[in-house]
C-alpha cells in the first residue's frame, strides 16, 4: 500500500518590497524561512536591500490530499544576524492552504507582512507564487496489477527523505511522528477513493475492457474544462493580485485589517457609483478600416467611447448615482457610415441597442473579485447579428477601476481635475568652501593693469548666485598675488542634481571674469556629520579658448546630509528628517486622513457669463507627499470622500490642507491654462491629537482679499494618528526637533530665512512641471511663502498675543493687591498662614509649588479642547484691518505703489527692518504661549508628562533639603565643558516641542 499522497506543493519566493531597515544602517539584510506541514525551508540571505529579490523555489511534501485545506503555510522574514547588530523579525504572513492552486495557475500575489506582537515596527510586503503537483499518475490510466506493484515500491522513498530532513531542521518528536501516520493514513484513503475492485478474480481477469474504457474519458475530458476554469480564474486574479484577500480565516481577516495598506475607506462616507465596462463588440459583418464606437445613455447623461476599427476599448464608466436622472442604461454601438459624394461630413449608422434596469444591477464592494463582462446581444432590425462585450455593476469609489475610469462628478478624462499624489524633489545643502587661488593670470588681460584689482568668487548652481567678499590684491613684489578668503556659500540643491556648479574669479574693478571652471555634481563627496572635513581640491581655471590657462583655484566642497532642508515655514514644518538616508529613523506612528466634503461653498466664478460655480478640490500635505483629490465640477457642496495616509516620524508637525477652484482645465483664449483660486487653509499640528481617535470635525473655511476677510464655507475632515510604540512617541518630546547638524554647525537666520526661500521656489518649480501641474499659486500658499512680508495685521496679532502672556503676570499682580487690600478675607488669612509655614519650614516652598502646579494641571484637565485647533480668524484680526492695510499686505516685495524711486527704496528698508521685528515679535509671543501651554492641555501628551513631573518634584523637594538642592544645580551649571554635551538639553527640547499659537494665525 501507498504510504505517500504523491502530491508535492512549491512555493516561489519572489520578492518583498519596503522592508522596515532593522541593521542600524537604513537597511536590512533578509532572508525568508518558510513552513509548512511540520516542514522548513529557507532562502539565501539578500545583503542590504529594502527591496530583496530571491526568485527560489521551494518543495514541500504534501502528507494528507484532503487536510491540506486546512493547514497553513507561513513565511517568516528575518535580519540576517551575520551581517546586522542582531537577529531581527521582519514579518510574517500566514496563507490558508484552501488557496492552493494547481501547476500552471498560480498567479504572483502580494501579501503583507503582518506584526508578530502589537509593539513590532513591522512594514513592507512579499510576494510569492504557489501550486502544488500531482507527481503519481492516476490509477486508471493503467492495469490495475501494475498500480499495485508501484504504489507498493513507491512508499519507503518520500518516508526517507522527509526523515532526512526532518532530521536536519532538528523538528520535534511529535511532528516526527506525525509525519510517518499520515502516509498510512493516506493509503488507506487513496484505496478507498479507488475504483470498488470486482469481487470475483475471474471477472477480472475476463472482462478488463469493461473496467478500463469508460474511465479514460472521464480523465480526458475533465482537465480541459478545469483549466479553462482556472484560467478565467486567473484573468481575475491578475487584476488583483496585490489584494492578497484569496481564502484567508477570520483571525488573518483581523491581523490584515490593522494593515495601512488593506485599510477600508473608515474615514469618509462610501459613494455608490454605476460602473460600466466597454470591452468590445462584435459585428455581423465587419467592414475593414471602419471606426465604431459605443455611446451611453442614461436620461441627460450621454457619453461615448473613442473611435476604434480593430482595437478593443477596455474603457470603463463611473457615473456618480446621485446624480442620474433615469432607471435605465442604454447602451449603443455605432459604425462610421461611408459617402462616396459627401467627404465632409460624418455620419454613423447604429448597430443595435442594449438596455439595462438600474434596479437590477448588481452591486459589488471590494474585496469581491472583478465582475467579469459578458457578450451582450444588439437589439437591431436594421443590422442584427451584433454583440457587444460589457460588465454593469454598482460599486463605490474604493473600487480598483474608479481611478482609472471616467468619472462623471469630475468632467470625465480631464487630467487636470484626476487625484493625483505628488512627491516634493529631495533636497540637499550644498557646502562650497572657497580657500586660496593661485597664478591669476591677471596681466594678461586687454584692459590697463590696475594698482590693486579687487577680486571675488562667484559660484552658481541652477538659478542659484552666491558671492564672496572681496579682496584686494597687489600687483607689486612685496604684496602676495594669492587672495584668501574662508568663506562658505551654500546652496540648494534638488535631485536629480543640476550637472555642473560654476565657480568663476571675477574681477570687481574691471568688471571681468578672469577664469571659470566646471565642477561636476556627481563627483562632489556627501557627508552625515562634522566628524570629518570633506578633502580640499584644486580646480584649473579656464578663461575660454584663447586662454586656457588662468590659474588655479582651491576649495572643499561637500554635499551636507545631516541637515534637513526646511521648504515651509518653521512654526507649521511637516518634516524634519535629514537628507541622508543613513540617517533615516523608523516611523512612530501612522496619520490617516479622510476628506470627507465641503459645504455652503461661495461661487468663486463665473459660467458661460452667468457668475456662480465653484469647481473645488483638495490639496493636502504632510512631509514630502501631496494629494490632490478629483475636482468636482459646478458643486457647492461636493464630497470627495477620499482617504490618504501619511507614515509620522516626529509628533510636533503640522498636516495642511487647502482647498481650491480649479482654473487649469479651462484655457484662456491664448491657449494658455488659467490660475487657480483659493478657498480657505486648515492647519492640525500633530501633538494636539489623541492617539487612536477618530477625530471627525468640520472646519471654517476663511480667505484674506485685497477687500477683506470672507468666510467661503467649511469643510468637513476625519483624522486619526496610529502610534506605534507609546514608548518611541515619548521619547520623541525628549529629542531635538532639528538633526544634530543643525545645533553643531548652526546656520545663520539670515541664512536660513535666504535657504528656505530658495527650497520654497525650487519645490513650487518641481511640482508646476508635473502631469497635470500642481500650480505655483497652490504651493506658495500651502508653504506660507509671504509670512516673513511686513504686514501691519500680522505685527498687530503678534503684538496681542504677546499681551495675552503678559495678562497673566497682571491678574497675578492683581491677585496679590486683592490679599494685600483684603479684599477676600479668608484667601488674605490664608496666605498669612501659608507665610508662616514657609518661614518656619523653607524646605516646604518647592514641594508646595510644584504639587499646586499639578493640582491646576489636573483640574483642568475637563476644560481641555475636544477640537483640533485651526487657523482662527479672531486671533489672526481680519476682521479689524482697513483696506490701507490690506492694500499694503497685498503688495509685492519690492513695491510697485510708489513712483518716487528714493521714497520706494527706503520704504522698502523700512519694510524689510519691520518684518524682522514682526518675527521677533511672534517669537516672543510663542515663548510665553508654549509655557501657557504646559497648564492648558492643548497637547495632552506634554502637558501629562509636565504633570507627572511636577508630582514627582513636590515629592523630590520634600526628600531633598532645599540646600542640597541649590547646590547640586550650582554645581552642574558651573560643569567643566568635558563634561557638556553639545546638543540641546532635555528641557529645551520639551519646551520648544510645546505648540504655540502661531498656526492659527493665518
């Protein structure tokens, strides 16, 4: 008897994609072991990729036909410990064996990873193919004594090789034991699923035909018709084979769903949609080089397909259901009709017509499986015979077609009003050092030699200028011809990297260049650190063709990778991570966002002559990644009901959200595109959110016009912040905003502020060069490029901001007035009490403060906001600025009111001094609202770990004479610089991630 089912399952393990670095480097060095039935497997180790590519095949002895439904395969990513600091989980995925499939229809399908514990920083997927094979032949393709003798022979081969193995893979006992039962078992199955053998041997022996012939065709028949089966299956797997939902339980139901990749829409509203798939048709008589193409009806909705004379469409139609008009769908198919006389004019003779009730459609959510079209007969009396190929379904907008489909809501197949994601370039600092030249060749040019040219360096990358000082250099023996200068330049720098950056020596007094030269992008060496000073190198400087040589010049130049590139304003910054991905961090958490819709939307412009239309969209960004969600045409109040992720690496960032009129897809009559409009902004800061809670709010939309502020409607938006690990997100308020470059070799303001304009244009250039174009309008207002512009309302709002801190220190002076005045008796008697207590025990002073400081935290702990903070209007005084001032906010930079040349520029000094002051002042004020916010809870997380501290203070204190204190705080302020560390201490940090009001002002 057989002792072996014969049926052996491979699994092909392809590739992983996004794998979380786990070698302290950016990177992972992994490898797959991959079990099933008791059996392992392992892959070859894909040294430092987040993105291995193994390609193996891998068998498995499948001991049970029947079980093998029910048991589970599991594949396992590890870090190699060879090449990282430990033996790391990377994932696992766990595959029911009900979606085994047969050699020759196995699919490549994604699955991803899942987290083996709820505090495993798990990300990325891998793909695999699997099939099993039947390696036996079937008992009735031959005599039945033959069968008998080989599955006799055939048992004690597949038992010695899995011993072996089990062997090597050191397995259990019991799984030992399990394996040797099982083809027993097997055997006896196998001979009860056989043909029932004839009782009598003569009947055998004398009518073996009979036995034999009517099986064949059953063998022969059905293979066929299973694979044509699968092979339709197959078609529908393809279309989603990174769903990775085929037969998979309950419980892998759950653990899939915590994955942001397999995440439903929970966020927003599910909008039905009618979706129509042309295929293709079929004529009759089919004409050669004659166009046909299907029209739509469906009452005043009517749209058709492009032209096609042998070519399918595969076109798919989503028409917004709330907006139909009718209970039915009337499809068409039309055929150019050729004239001999008339070449002019076109005309289009219809092939039959099929109609649908809308009642009797049927509806289908993901993850349903693609419904597949079907051959439809036209319904014609002039031209029967015609079919046409389609698939009718009622869906929502997280159907996989919707994205690719012409939408009804947004204006069809227009590309500027499709959802897009938009990814802003990687930026760099660029560090030029210029030291010395040499030989100038400052003689040799036409004009007189001048006592003592004045000399400089020019460098330039891109549109981007910088210059040295200058110095003076003298042409007689006792002064040195070799100018020095130590001076830094830094530039911006985008990827892909312009190819050259140009450094020319310029003659100042002549106003000549003596010589240039090329230094190539790709050569120029990149550090993460100040721990080694990039090498000093010496370039020959070239003064054209009949000047080859101008002497030589010497300088270090280095791509900066420990500094992050700010591209937005510093008070409302999504992204503080470095440049170099060596430095890269895990993420902390997860942001999803769902923009729900709009209401009461003002119209922003005029249709066909007749003002009032809005065709609004949304804009988002968080870190480098914008959305933009569809436009939806001529609504007031539309719904997107889109969702959008974000991976958070840092809690005290701002997400902004923007909305928007849609000019692009109208041209002007130049043929040129318009501008879009702005509707309103919303600014959340990260810190303010609980973590795991549906924050679901509408938010006023308000707009700041050269007339004045207007409100233009709301906007309704769903947010929620996953974290991680509660212990990385705390950690987070005790670590500097900014990498360690940018507190061991900080950069000026003034630089800062020139490097931020820089990287706000090379962004806003970027994104207005993709498909469609994100306008530059859009950009500069979703990164505040005019906050550093003088405006009176601005200075206004920051100088009452610093008045609110300062109230405070008020109601205390009239707190201690009232005691002092008696005013309330009993709060006076008290404090005379509390003087006493203080004077008799000193000791008791901290521990007293700092237990009131808790109580008051706690108190307030039910005042606390419900709301995410936004932009507001009463804080920002739109509604208390004249137009003068509107007039001169709106202004550009320089001015173009004044006539007067001498009166512009020192109006325009005047200007730029007050816009630093307006800075200062708002920083000012942002200081005494972060240390208001300790008290408030408008970031909960700060303000409860201040209040732990405070508790654990008043206790200190009172264990710890107040001397001791005073003197251990004199000794660590009075430290050694050995024992300094050059990075921002704890509490600088935390107080500096404390939010202030300076978001909400708009």
């Amino acid at each position: 008897m057989a002792e072996s089912s014969g049926r052996k399952l491979v699994v092909q393990v392809c590739n992983a994609k996004n794998l979380t670095p786990k070698d302290g480097q950016g990177t992972a060095s992994a490898y797959a072991i991959v079990d099933f039935d008791g059996q392992r497997r392992r892959t070859k180790t894909k040294f430092r990729d987040l993105n291995p590519e193994w390609d193996e095949k891998l068998e498995f002895v499948v001991h049970d036909i029947d079980s093998m439904a029910t048991e589970i395969l599991e594949i396992s990513l590890y870090n190699d410990k060879k090449n990282g600091k430990r033996s790391n989980f990377l994932g696992k995925v766990k595959i029911g064996g009900s979606t085994f499939v047969q050699s020759g229809s196995e699919a490549l399908v994604y699955y991803p990873l899942e987290k083996r514990s709820v505090f495993s920083q798990i990300k990325g997927e891998i793909g695999v193919r699997i099939c099993y094979i039947d390696e036996n032949p079937p008992a009735s393709e031959a005599v039945v004594p033959p069968v008998e003798q080989n599955s006799d022979a055939a048992p004690p081969v597949p038992v010695e090789e899995d011993a072996k193995k089990q062997e090597e893979n050191k397995d259990e006992k019991g799984e030992e034991k399990k394996v040797d039962e099982k083809p027993k078992e097997e055997a006896k199955e196998n001979e009860e699923q056989k043909p029932p053998p004839p009782t009598d041997n003569s009947k055998t022996e004398e009518a073996p035909a009979p036995s034999l012939v009517p099986t064949p065709p059953d063998l022969v028949e059905n293979p066929p018709i299973t694979h044509n089966e699968k092979t339709k299956q197959l078609k529908e797997k393809t279309e989603t084979a990174k769903r990775a939902d085929l037969g998979v339980n309950e419980l892998e139901l759950s653990s899939l769903a915590s994955d942001r990749s397999r995440s439903s829409c929970d966020l927003v509203d599910r909008m039905p949609f009618l979706y129509v798939r042309i295929v293709k048709a079929k004529r009759a008589k089919p004409e050669s080089g004659s166009s046909v193409h299907a029209k739509l009806v469906i009452g005043t909705h009517s749209v058709k397909t492009r032209n096609q004379s042998d070519k399918d469409w595969d076109q798919v139609f989503a028409f917004d259901k709330e907006g139909l008009n009718s209970t039915s769908l009337e499809v068409s198919v039309w055929e150019e009709e050729k004239k001999e006389n008339d070449q002019n004019t076109e005309s289009f003779l219809c092939l039959g017509t099929v109609s649908f009730d809308l009642q009797e459609v049927p509806k289908r959510v993901p993850p349903d499986s693609p419904l597949a079209p079907q051959w439809y007969t036209l319904e014609s009396e002039k031209s029967p015979g015609n079919d046409i190929m389609l698939a009718v379904w009622i869906g929502t907008q997280a159907d996989e077609a919707f994205q690719e489909a012409w939408q009804s809501d947004s204006g069809g197949f227009m590309p500027e009003t499709r959802a897009k994601a938009y990814l802003s370039p990687k930026l760099w600092y660029l560090r030029l050092t210029v030291i010395q030249t040499q030989d100038l060749q400052l003689g040799s040019l036409s004009e007189p030699k001048v006592r003592s040219p004045e000399l400089y360096v020019k460098a330039q990358l891109g549109a981007q200028v910088f210059k040295t000082s200058r110095t003076s250099v003298g042409l007689s023996p006792s002064s040195s011809p070799n100018p020095t200068w130590k001076d830094d330049l830094i530039f911006v720098a985008a990827e892909p990297f312009e190819p050259f950056l140009v450094v020319s020596v310029e003659d100042a007094t002549r106003g000549q260049s003596v010589g240039h030269v090329k230094i190539l992008m790709q050569s120029i060496e990149r550090r993460i650190d100040d721990q080694t000073e990039p090498k000093s190198r010496w370039f020959n400087l070239a003064g054209g063709e009949n000047r080859p040589y101008m002497g030589r010049i010497h300088v270090r130049v280095c791509l900066e990778g420990g500094y992050h590139v700010l591209d937005e304003a510093a008070h409302v910054t999504s992204d503080v991570r470095a440049s170099s991905k060596r430095l890269a961090k895990a993420p902390i958490g997860l942001l999803e966002v769902g923009i729900r819709g709009a209401t009461n939307l003002l119209p922003v412009k005029s249709k066909d002559g007749v003002p009032g239309t809005t065709d609004a969209y949304v804009v988002a960004k968080y870190g480098p990644k914008w959305v933009r969600t569809r436009t939806i045409l001529d609504r007031f109040n539309p719904r997107w009901n889109e969702q959008y992720t974000w991976d958070v690496y840092d809690p005290c960032t701002v997400l902004t959200i923007g909305v928007f009129d849609n000019g692009r897809y109208k041209r002007n009559e130049s043929g040129k595109p318009g501008k879009d409009i702005r509707i309103g902004k919303v600014r959340v800061r990260l810190s303010t959110l609980d973590t795991n809670r549906v924050y679901m709010n509408s938010y006023s939309l308000t707009v700041l016009l050269p007339s004045g502020a207007k409100k233009m409607g709301e906007i309704e938006i769903a947010l929620r912040f996953s974290c991680f690990s509660w212990l990385s997100l705390i950690q987070a308020y005790a670590s500097p905003m900014l990498p360690r470059m940018h507190y061991v070799r900080p950069l000026g303001p003034a630089q800062q502020n020139i490097l931020r304009h820089t990287a706000m244009r090379i962004v806003t250039t970027r994104l207005a060069r993709s498909e469609p174009a994100l306008g530059e309008e859009v950009v500069q207002f979703m990164l505040d490029s005019d906050n550093h512009v003088w405006s009176v309302r601005r200075s206004k709002a920051n100088w009452f901001r610093v008045v609110g801190c300062l109230t405070r220190a008020a109601t205390l002076a009239r707190w201690l007035d009232g005691i002092r005045t008696w005013v309330h008796v009993p709060t006076t008697v008290l404090v005379h009490v509390l003087l006493v207590a203080i004077v008799l025990c000193p000791y008791l002073l901290l521990p007293t403060v700092f237990l009131y400081a808790f109580m008051i935290i706690v108190l307030r702990f039910r005042f606390r906001q419900s709301v995410p903070p936004n932009v507001d209007p009463r804080l920002s005084h739109v509604e208390s600025v004249s137009l003068d001032e509107l007039d001169e906010e709106f202004d550009g930079f320089p001015t173009t009111r004044s006539s007067d040349q001498v009166l512009r520029i020192r109006y325009d000094r005047l200007r730029a001094l007050a816009g630093r002051a307006q800075t200062l002042l708002g920083d000012m004020a942002a200081q005494g609202e972060r240390l208001e916010a300790l008290f408030s809870w408008r970031d909960p997380r700060a303000t409860g770990i201040f209040a732990v501290f405070c508790l654990f203070a008043s206790l200190l204190f009172y264990a710890v004479p107040f001397k001791v204190f005073v003197l251990g705080s004199g000794f660590y302020y009075l430290r050694h610089p050995r024992f300094r560390d050059d990075m921002p201490s704890l509490p600088t940090n935390f107080f500096r991630r404390l939010p202030s009001l300076s978001d909400q002002v708009l």
